[in-house]
C-alpha cells in the first residue's frame, strides 16, 4: 500500500516470488500509473534473467553448460558469460570460498531439517565435493562459451544471482526515470534515492537469536546490503548447531559465525561475499573485507560478539 506524506510523494510497494525467492520493488513516485507500470518493468527484467540462471528449466543456458560438462563447450549470451567471470574472480579472492560450482553436494550429504541426527564423516565429505572447482570452469573470450571441464560438474547462481538481479532491475529503474527506490530479493536489497518523506533509507540489523529483534541500524542509501546467517536453516546434533552454509573445500558445515552482513554499492558483489566470509572466519573474512574498496561488514560470532570492518558506522 502506498503511503502519503506531505510533499505529495508516495512509496508503492509490490511483492512477486521470483527466481524462488521473495522479491519486494519499492518506488517513489507521485502517480500511481506510472509507478506500477515502472514496477511491471523491474519484475520483467528479473524474470528475463531468471530464465538465463535457473536451473528448474531444461532450456536454460545454465543447465545446458551442465549438461554437457566434460564433453563440449557451450556458447551463451555475454551477461551470462560476464556473470560467470565476476564469480570467478570472486572465487580467486576467496580462495574459493565463493564457488558456483557443484558436484554431488545434495540432500544426501546434507538435510538441514529436524530429521538429521548426524554428520557425515570427514571422508565421505570430502569425496562429495571432488567436483567442486571453480579452475576446472573454463571461458573462451572469442565466442562466449563456458565449459566444465568434468563430468558431472554443475554451476549454479544460488549465491550471486538475486543479488544480480536487483542491481539490473534497479538500474533499469533509473534508466526509466525513477529517483527514488528499494529492490528487495528476500533480504539482499540495494536502495537509491530517499524515502518519500526525504529521509534516507535505513535498515535495522537482525539479532541471530531473534530475527524479530533489530540490534542496530544502517543508513543503507544507495547502497546495497546481504546478510547470511546460521538461525535462518541448521540442525542441532548433540546439542551443537550446524550452520547450512558449507565449507566447498571440506564439505563439512562452517562454524564461529552466526551472521554475516556485507555492504556494498552493488547488490550482486555483497549477495556473493556475504558467504564466503562466514567460510572464511571473523579474522580472514574482515582482513579480506578492509582490502577491498567501497565494502563494509558486521559480523557476530558464535558467542554474539560483534565485529565489524575499518569503515563500518552503526547507528
């Protein structure tokens, strides 16, 4: 619903799920045509780019790189191949610790629901992840084609895509003409402009132990936040909890962290470190974070202390 304020500006809201996850397009606007029309636009776009990246359709360009890894190169669209390469890179800063590629990494090695009494060994994990290698992607430059170099290998965009996708919808948006806005994928958001009273957009930092309790807050405008947390899926054996995110180079559940929240001018770059860096560590992950220009983050350890990076101001 939109809300009213003084100077006439209004913020229309429209909520879609899509590329599985839950989308929320903000705009400030003082007609209302003209802001929904502009939002129809936004989800369009996040749809265009969901039928690249999903690997739920048989024809998409993403399953078709799958399909035929460690057999033959497969040409696709530029973004594609662009995306691709952005999250390589981001694999050789991490030391691949960001990785999107996959192997046998599935429900049979990990089922984070309350039936999973205990942890794989040490060694059936680490079989399970043989396929994991972001060095065995390989991209050739003069036609835009990708191949895995083993069969079996799979890539997919979990941890970078929706991040992707809102800073195109955003700057689609602006191209548009819209001044003022939120792209909100299920948590990973990017701003620009202000509130339609004037005020910067801000927003309020979960606790882990309780997502309804805001410990701090954020002036977020023009600017994009993700966060990554072990109290949104787990499981609990021998009275320990067990993080989803997985090591890539272990296969085992990462620990220490509960929650990682980057900042960063672009969706994408703080959708993919916000993983990495509860792989890595408080102390690698916020080494990493000050070397690296225009990002910030908050982290909370197991035991909720908090840490932050060299550039970070709470409210």
């Amino acid at each position: 619903m939109p809300t009213l304020v003084s100077n006439q500006l209004l913020e229309f809201r429209r909520s879609e799920k899509l590329m599985g996850n839950h989308f929320e397009i903000t705009v400030v606007a003082g007609d209302a045509s003209w802001a929904e029309e502009k939002i129809e636009l936004a989800i369009a776009e996040i749809r265009r780019i969901e039928q690249l990246l999903t690997t739920f359709r048989e024809d998409s360009q993403t399953n078709e790189i799958n399909r035929l890894a460690g057999i033959s190169a497969v040409a696709v669209d530029k973004e594609v191949f662009e995306l691709i390469r952005r999250s390589l890179r981001i694999s050789a800063i991490t030391d691949g610790a960001f990785d999107i590629t996959y192997g046998s990494i599935d429900k049979r090695l990990w089922n984070f629901d309350q039936h999973m009494t205990a942890l794989p060994d040490a060694e059936t994990a680490l079989a399970m992840v043989r396929l994991i290698d972001y060095r065995k992607v390989m991209l050739n430059e003069n036609d835009h084609s990708v191949m895995l170099q083993e069969k079996g290998m799979r890539i997919g965009f979990g941890g970078i895509g929706k991040g992707y996708a809102a800073d195109m919808a955003k700057a689609l948006l602006v191209k548009e003409g819209v001044t003022s806005g939120i792209v909100n994928a299920s948590g990973d958001l990017i701003t620009w402009g202000q509130q339609a009273n004037g005020q910067p957009w801000t927003i309020g930092i979960a606790h882990p132990d309780n997502a309804a309790y805001a410990f701090s807050s954020l002036n977020i405008s023009n600017m994009a936040i993700a966060t990554s947390g072990n109290y949104e899926k787990y499981a609990i054996i021998d009275g320990r909890r067990y993080s989803h995110t997985i090591n890539p180079v272990t296969g085992l559940p990462v620990s220490g962290i509960k929650s990682v929240t980057i900042i960063s001018p672009y969706a994408e770059l703080a959708d993919a470190m916000a993983t990495p860096v509860m792989v890595m560590g408080v102390k690698a992950g916020i080494s990493l974070i000050n070397q690296v220009d225009h990002l910030a983050c908050i982290l909370i350890d197991d035991n909720n202390k908090i840490y932050t990076s060299n550039n970070i101001r709470l409210l």
